[in-house]
C-alpha cells in the first residue's frame, strides 16, 4: 500500500501569475501540497482567465479562492489565511504584499514558521529592481538571447519562456530548503528568487571563460561552444514530396567519441569522402564540419527519421528525431509507455475534456499520480475559507454580501 503524497499537509498560499510561480506550486501541488490559488474577477484576464491555455496549464492541483484585494474587507480575511499558511508565494513587483498588510514582516509575527517567496523579475534590490519582466526580456538581460543564436543571427534567441519553467524549479526547490531549514529552527523566513538571476546562472560557463581568457561568448548554433565534438548537428530526413515546414522531417546526431564517429560511418557504408585521413581526429573533422554535415545531409535526407534513429542507436550513435507536439501526444512510444500524456479524469464542467501532462518524478513509496482540473473563479470558497479559517457558512455569505470573495 502506497502512502500519502510526500507534501500532503502543507498549505501553500500562492497569489503568483502567469508561468514562473504557478509552475513552481503546480509542483508542490503535484506532490500532494493543499495549494489555494487567490486569483479575482478583474485580475482573471490574459493569462490569468482560467479558460486561457496558460492557466490550464500551471494551475492543476489547486484550489481557487476569488478575493478582491482591492476591496479593504478581503484583508482582513487574507491576512487570515497568511496566518494559517506555511508558505505564501508571489511573483507581483516588489512590495506588493507589504502594502496590502500581509508581506512577511507583518504576518510573521503571529506565524513565525511561515515562509515567504518573492519571485519578481529582477529580485529585491538593485537599481533594475522594479522593471517589469517577461521571458523575452529576461533572456535578453541575462545573456540567454544572445548565446543560444547562430552565428551572425544574434536576435534570434530562446523561442520559449525557458527562464520562467527554471524560475518556477528554484521556487520550488527554495521551498523544500526552507521547510527543511524549519525543522531545525521553527522558524520560517523570506526567500527572494530573482529571475534574472536564474538566467544569468544559465550563463556559468561563458562568464568562466570570458574571466579566465577574456574570451566572448559567440552565438554557435548547433556547434559545442566548450567541447570538440563532429559531427554535431541537426540533419534534414526523408520527407513527403514538397513537403510544408511542418512535414519536414530532421534527426539529431551527435558523435562525441571517434568510436562513435567510426560507427556512424559504417552506418553509412563507410563512403570513400569518409575515410579520408583528414577526418580522423576530431579536432580535423571540427575544422571541416561545415564539408561533412552537408555530406551527412546528402545521406540522411534519404532515411526515414524514426528508423534512422533507432538504426543509429542501434549502432552506438547519440541520434534523436526532431519531434513536434503531435509526436509526443500521438507517436512517442517512451511516453506512451510510461503514459505520461493521458486525459484528466476529473473533466471540467466548463471546458470539458482536458489532458494532463504527468509529474516527471516517479516515488516508489509515495506516487504523485493524482491530478484534479483546473478550477474556476471562487470555486473553492466556501471549503477553503472553512478549512483554513474555520468559518461558518454564515461567515462565509457575510464575506461574499460584501464583496471580497469575488
């Protein structure tokens, strides 16, 4: 018999929005913490409308309670919920909770062990400290955009809020450290996590460089920065004929060893331009990677994706299909597998059928499989308010005559 979910106890109070905190309490919430999402009729908008893909997305596992901040009768009911909460999140600009009555100095007091994490952009502090971020601009700060181009193409960057999926990790992982600080202690603390930060920690390597031999980190494309490895690149496969953008079809290969490279060619039938003496070492083959990958693409544009990657990993090679989201969702047999993808059993009364992505993590003794939908505006109210606080179903009307639980 398996037993409770690792976190099933914890209350988890999260005004964050958007991707970076949301991901991160959707994974204490995955892990069985009692996560209540506060969200308000007029901040449910965008990204935070719970019928937006975003919200669907982050905001599983959770419970909903509308409370209207602007209202001065919602603060006292929130200040409440501070007091019962083991941990309180945000990602607004800094000071927010402060001025509402309930940052971590004022409700500390009374709940010494509560923990307090701040994810704003650019961290408590610092002259930068009140800009307002998104992922395109924290990539941009943080060197991200700039060292994930190609060559001569530095606007390009990362396509996706890769920042805000890593923010949302150290939040998380910044709430377990805090939890098991206060178990030595008894007492909570405020933990601030800058995003740029994060970002800038993603760019370890090149700083280290650029101290150490004043070397400037360049765009590299598909190319090793630090390493010397060909070939290492992305290489076009057989496609349906004309075949759109979306139909093309790409495998990754990546030789890092001679003994791989000597594999790959007899994939290939060890072809007479392979052999020359030239290629042998890689340092040579990196100089000529630019006459090897379009010979390599001569061949691959040839091949099925899928049976080429099973063929080279079949041999010893690193190769992998270039998938999109209808692979994953439809011909992954290794997510299939171990079903990662899967509609949610609790359906939404008002969307309907939804999927579910499973938690990543796999305990042996305590499993994380349940998952319960996204909830609507206040759906949680009444059981929230009675739980945390006690209250009545009188108490509870009372609250909502007067307009805070909206």
């Amino acid at each position: 018999m398996s037993e409770k979910r690792p976190l099933e106890g914890l209350r988890v109070l999260d005004f964050s929005h958007v991707l970076a905190g949301p991901f991160a309490t959707r994974v204490l919430g995955d892990m069985g913490a009692d996560v209540v999402k506060i969200n308000s009729a007029s901040r449910a908008v965008g990204a935070n409308d719970p019928t937006h893909p975003y919200y669907l997305m982050w905001n599983r596992n959770k419970r909903a309670l509308a409370l209207d901040m602007a209202n001065p009768e919602s603060r006292p009911l929130c200040r409440a919920l501070c007091e019962q909460a083991d941990v309180v999140i945000d990602n607004f600009s800094v000071g927010v909770l402060d001025r509402w009555g309930v940052g971590y100095d004022a409700v500390s007091a009374v709940n010494p062990g509560v923990i307090y994490v701040q994810m704003s952009g650019m961290g408590d502090g610092g002259p930068w400290s009140k800009y307002v971020t998104y992922a395109p601009t924290i990539h941009a700060l943080a060197g991200l955009t700039h060292m994930t181009g190609v060559p001569g193409r530095e606007d390009i960057g990362i396509g996706f809020s890769y920042n805000d999926h890593q923010a949302g990790l150290h939040g998380a992982f910044a709430i377990l450290a805090a939890l098991a600080s206060r178990q030595t202690s008894g007492r909570g603390q405020r933990v601030d996590v800058s995003q740029f930060e994060v970002g800038v920690n993603f760019a370890g390597p090149s700083l280290l460089d650029f101290f150490a031999t004043g070397t400037k980190a360049r765009p590299c494309g598909n190319a090793l920065p630090y390493d010397l490895a060909a070939p290492h690149n992305v290489y076009p496969c057989l496609a349906a004929e004309n075949p759109s953008v979306a139909e093309q079809r790409w495998i990754a290969i990546a030789c890092m060893t001679d003994e791989q490279w000597a594999s790959l060619k007899r994939l290939m039938g060890n072809p007479q331009w392979s052999e020359q003496a030239q290629f042998d070492g890689v340092e040579d083959r990196v100089a000529a990677a630019g006459e090897i990958d379009a010979r390599i693409a001569l061949w691959t544009s040839t091949q099925e994706a899928y049976v080429l990657m099973k063929a080279c990993q079949d041999a010893g090679v690193p190769a992998g299909v270039v998938q999109d989201g209808v692979d994953l969702a439809e011909r992954d047999p290794q997510l299939k597998a171990v079903n990662f993808l899967e509609k949610m059993a609790d359906v939404s009364p008002v969307l309907g059928q939804t999927w579910v992505d499973h938690l990543p993590i796999h305990f042996s003794r305590t499993p994380c499989n349940g998952y319960r939908r996204v909830r609507e505006l206040g759906e949680d109210n009444a059981a929230v308010l009675e739980d945390w606080l006690g209250l009545s179903p009188s108490e509870i009307d009372a609250a909502a005559q007067q307009g805070a639980l909206k």
